[in-house]
C-alpha cells in the first residue's frame, strides 16, 4: 500500500445557496485553469438550463485543479435534499469534504444530512464559514453551531478537531481568522493539502473501480465516473463487470476511452492507476454501484445504500381532448422508455407499472426531484399527464408509518404566530424555536404530506421575507387526516376558446389562470374558487347580440390579470381528483373525469357510500 501525495480527492457540501458553486468558481479561476482574458460564466459548474434558471445545482459534478504539485479532484454536489442520493454516492469517490455553512444562517437541515453521511464513512472534515462579508453574518455564533453538530453526529476526536476557515466565495478570499481579511484562496488550497488525507492505494494489484456516477452522452453513450480503488487502467483493457448485491451476474467488457477530469473538461487519456477519478466509455449495460474488475479477480466493492424514495407521482399518456397537437413523444412506449432512460442516472428514482398499460408510478425524494424530471422531459418533446403526489408509507407490526420531515423556517417575528397556526394545522411539532434578532428560527417535525401545497402559503403568510427548508427525518405513526387544501376549482364548462365576455363574468367566482382566447375543453381547470367546492363556470359565454344599444353597458369589459401556474404551483395546487396535463408549449390543469355529468355522479355516489 502506497500513498499518492500527488493527489487529493474533496467534495464540497452544503445545504442550498450556501455558496459551493461560486466558491469552485474561485477554486479555478485562481488555480489558473481560465486564460487571462477568457470569458467565464458565473457558476460555470451549473451548466444545463435548469440549473441556471432555478440558480441551484441538480447533478453532482467533478472538476480538477492543480495546485503546489497536486492535483485538487474537486466534486461540487447539490444542496436540495431532493438531490441527497447524488450526494451519498459520490461521497464514495473522495477521501475528504468541505462543509461549507453559511456565516448568517448557520447550519441547517441538508447541512445536517450531508454531514452525517461524510461523518459515517470517515472522512475529515474542513469546515468553512462563507459569506463572512454579509452585513447580518454571525460568525462566533455559527461556529458554536457547527461544533454542536458535529458533537450531536458523534464525530470522532479528530474529526471534532476539524481545521475552521473564513470565506468570501463571491471575492476569492480565505482566511483563518475572521478578523483578518483572507487576500485569496490559498489558506484554503493549503488546509486541503495539510489536512485531507491522500489517497492510500495499491497500485500493483488487480483492477477495481467503483462506479459512482453516470452520465450519457448521444455519440459515444453512457460514460461511467468512479475512483480507481487498485491496480490500473487502460485503454482497450480486457475487464469483468460484477455487483454487490448480485442482481445480474458477471459480464465481460472492453474500455473503448478513458477520461481524466481537467479543470472543465474530458481529457483521452491512455492508462490511469489507483486514486485516480477516471470516466469510462464503452460498455453499454455499466450501471451506478456496478464495479470494473480485472477478469481474474472478480471482487465486488460494497456500495452505499441510497435512502429510499418518499413521494410518488403517476405518470400516464394524455389522453385529453388537445392529445399529441403539442408534443413530439406522446406513446406509453416512448414514455417508457424515457423513465427507464432516466433510472440508469439517477439512483434516487423507482418506476413501476400500474394496473394501466399507459401509466406509471414514479417515485422520488421529494416535490422538487419529480418536478425537475417533469420539466426535463416536456423540454425534450414529451407529452404526458401527472398526478397529484402522494406520500410512501410502511407498515411495521400491524402499524402504519408515514415519512416525516424536519422542517426549518427563518421568519420575522411578527409573522411567526401565522406559520404556528398553518404548521400546526398540518400535524407539525414544534422542535425548538431560537430567536435571531428580529427574526424567529423555528424547527418541527411535520409529515411530508403536511408540506404539500404549503410553499406558496408560507411566503404569503411571511410577506416574501421567510426562508425555509426541509429534509428527510424518519418514519413516523400515521398522524391522522389532514386537510391541506381548502379552496376549490373553477372547472370550464364546454369546450371551446375563452372570451372575454365569459371570463368577465367568471372571475366573480375565483381567480382566473388563463386569458382571452386560450383553448379549453370541458372539464378543463381555469381558476380558483375561494370555497371549498368546485365551481363550473362557462368561459367560452359569448354576449347575446341584439341591435338595442345602452349607454354604459357596452364599455370596454376589465378584466382582472390571470395568475400565471408555474410546473412547482401546477403540482402544489392539484388535488387527488385533478391531473397536470404536460406538454412542450402549455401546462393545464384538469379534472380527472372530464364530463361535467359523469363527475357529478361520481361525486355523488361517493356522498351516498360514506352515508
């Protein structure tokens, strides 16, 4: 066994917009990765659309730099606890990680979960406080935080003595005091050579990789990335694939290419040997947790167990009257397909058949997980409809459970009294309540179908100004009942185009979605009703044209601006009886019986089988 000094393999974890993804920004521009005057994009690791967009990262990525003589495999993780199984498994590729923590907010909920995993596999651990430069940053009391954590996730002795730094990751600037200003990274890139250990490896014996991460690619297909754990690489190797848990048996394979990671890119390299972070390409059926061994020693690394999924969605083929005029892949077979394409990258995900041949149930994390996927696939061409989430409970000794979630919110205190009412409505226990100048930290264990449709509820009751977030906690007793949703549906009630004479007379009743001209179809959602029951209205009600005249009547008609329902809102508002149908142009919401008729004895029927 020999150690490679020349070589440090680090994650960087956090909760979401603590700062990772602009802190490895700074890594490489300082690290002399970008030419002088190359043009950079700010959070050049968020490089799909997506991830611009929301401003968070989805995918773990890996990057390199170099610095003193060694080379710094740098992976930047997600931070949402939806995304918590890319961080589990890539936690297997590095020695060491950077907990990042905001020097305002302190640790919270994903910190927390992230910490924990790094903390059960070994790692050490260099804790930086970022953002010191903010005007409301806390830092003494942030590191008191940090080392309550880390005493409540029973960390080592050394571990307890994990090396604290003092960032600024929008300026480049570290430190190792936060009274005295950092000039660059370097206190940073020193504390990752002194402190993480370099990889101990074996380099003369048999081959063995641990895939921990897939990506795909449309010329060469799917590329797997993982950290050799003995013997060498090469291109044009011989290789066994095996698994762990042996669900397919042994298969022989050929490395087509190897890669190393460089800064932002791919580089073909010939041969590559223990420690290394290589990505492979050439072997069709490679899977995450398969393991790459030499074909006379089949020995398969154990892999991290990925928390299960908590929340299901069902996913089914449109079948709404405006069927297949919007989108590109509308079959079961290409929505299939697509589901199983999506499992062979992201380990969090189970999809199983119903009943149905034309729909599936899709399981994830958590709202986010499966709206993420939702959006990927409508911008691809795809066509199809969802349906409201649903929690995964378990049944243990004749009980049933449910998953819980611990959920945090930050809010100005004159507000707290509302989000107590609301969360304690929803079944949450209030955990601990730590009051942060004029603002409230409030902690509670609440089920996670108590958070469903509560997002745009809390920023309404906290004026825009509360920040909250959750994670993962444990299954828990079934609380009972909870009513989540008390307004109702405007239901459109004929199909046709919406006119400005029916919408005026409609928006009486609720708030209107949709404008002048929109297409609708019976049965189609196009606002909501304050009460707690649906409500049909008839947008496509055009005036009864006569040849008498008024003075007054027939002035221009205002009508009040629609709300716009983003894929998140569709998804929060929907209710067990209504389904988001998901195209690459238009997001509708409608009822799951469309005729106005049949739901009513649908409706009916059900009143008279409780009774």
């Amino acid at each position: 066994m020999t150690k490679r000094e020349d070589l440090r393999n680090i994650a960087i974890v956090a909760h979401v917009d603590h700062g990772k993804t602009t802190l490895v920004d700074q890594m490489l521009k300082q690290s002399g990765t970008f030419r002088e005057n190359q043009v950079v994009a700010e959070r050049v690791m968020d490089n799909n659309d997506l991830e611009r967009e929301r401003g968070i990262t989805i995918l773990a990525k890996n990057t390199s730099i170099h610095y003193k003589n060694v080379k710094i495999n740098v992976i930047d993780t997600p931070g949402h606890a939806d995304f918590g199984g890319e961080v589990e498994r890539v936690l297997k590729m590095v020695d060491g990680v950077i907990l990042l923590v905001d020097a305002a907010e302190g640790p919270m909920p994903q910190t927390r979960f992230v910490l924990q995993k790094a903390l059960q596999m070994g790692h050490k651990v260099i804790v930086v406080i970022n953002k010191i430069d903010r005007p409301d940053q806390r830092v003494n009391e942030v590191i008191d935080e940090v080392l309550d954590l880390l005493i409540s996730l029973d960390a080592s002795d050394e571990q307890l003595d994990s090396p604290v730094l003092f960032c600024s990751g929008r300026d480049g600037t570290a430190s190792l005091s936060p009274d005295v200003p950092g000039k660059n990274l370097e206190p940073l890139m020193d504390a990752i050579l002194e402190h993480i250990d370099s990889p101990t490896v074996e380099s003369d014996g048999p081959t063995q990789m641990l895939v921990s991460s897939i990506d795909y690619n449309e010329y060469v297909g799917r590329v797997c990335i993982g950290k050799i754990e003995r013997g060498t690489l090469s291109k044009n190797q011989e290789v066994r694939i095996c698994e762990y848990h042996d669900s397919h048996a042994p298969y022989g394979a050929k490395i087509v290419n190897l890669y190393q990671i460089e800064g932002l890119n791919r580089v073909p390299v010939d041969s590559a040997r223990a420690g290394d972070i290589v990505c492979i390409s050439g072997i069709a059926d490679i899977t995450i947790g398969d393991t790459v061994c030499d074909p006379d020693s089949i020995e398969p690394l154990p892999f991290v167990k990925i928390s299960e999924p908590t929340v299901e969605m069902t996913f089914s083929v449109n079948n709404g009257p405006f069927a297949g005029k919007e989108g590109k892949f509308v079959t079961s077979r290409h929505l299939r397909e697509r589901l199983q394409k999506e499992l062979l990258k992201d380990v969090s995900l189970r999809v199983s058949d119903t009943e149905s041949t034309e729909s599936f149930r899709v399981a994830g994390r958590g709202e986010m997980h499966l709206s993420i996927l939702i959006e990927t696939m409508r911008r691809e061409g795809y066509e199809f409809m969802v349906g409201a989430p649903k929690v995964l409970y378990k049944e243990e000794n004749g009980k049933l459970l449910e998953p819980v979630e611990r959920f945090v919110c930050d809010v100005p205190s004159e507000y707290m009294g509302a989000v107590m009412e609301k969360l304690g409505s929803r079944k949450g226990e209030l955990v601990q309540m730590t009051p942060s100048g004029d603002r409230m930290r409030l902690e509670y264990l609440i089920p996670s179908r108590g958070l469903f449709g509560y997002k745009n509820e809390f920023l309404t009751d906290t004026r825009g100004e509360g920040i909250m977030s959750t994670v993962f906690d444990s299954y828990a007793p079934y609380k009972g009942e909870i009513n989540s949703r008390n307004t109702g549906s405007l239901v459109a009630f004929e199909t046709g185009e919406a006119v400005t004479y029916g919408l005026y007379n409609a928006q009486e009743r609720g708030i209107m979605f949709i404008t002048p001209g929109t297409p609708v179809y019976e049965g189609m959602i196009v606002g909501v009703s304050p009460k707690a029951e649906d409500i049909n209205v008839n947008v496509c009600k055009k005036k009864h044209v006569t040849n008498m005249r008024a003075s007054g009547s027939d002035e221009a008609l205002r009508l009040v601006p629609p709300k716009i329902m983003s894929l998140d809102a569709c998804i929060e508002f929907i209710s067990d009886d209504e389904l988001i149908e998901v195209t690459p142009k238009n997001l509708r919401l409608r009822k799951t019986i469309l005729s106005n008729s049949q739901r009513a004895k649908a409706k009916f029927g059900a009143k008279n089988q409780n009774f």
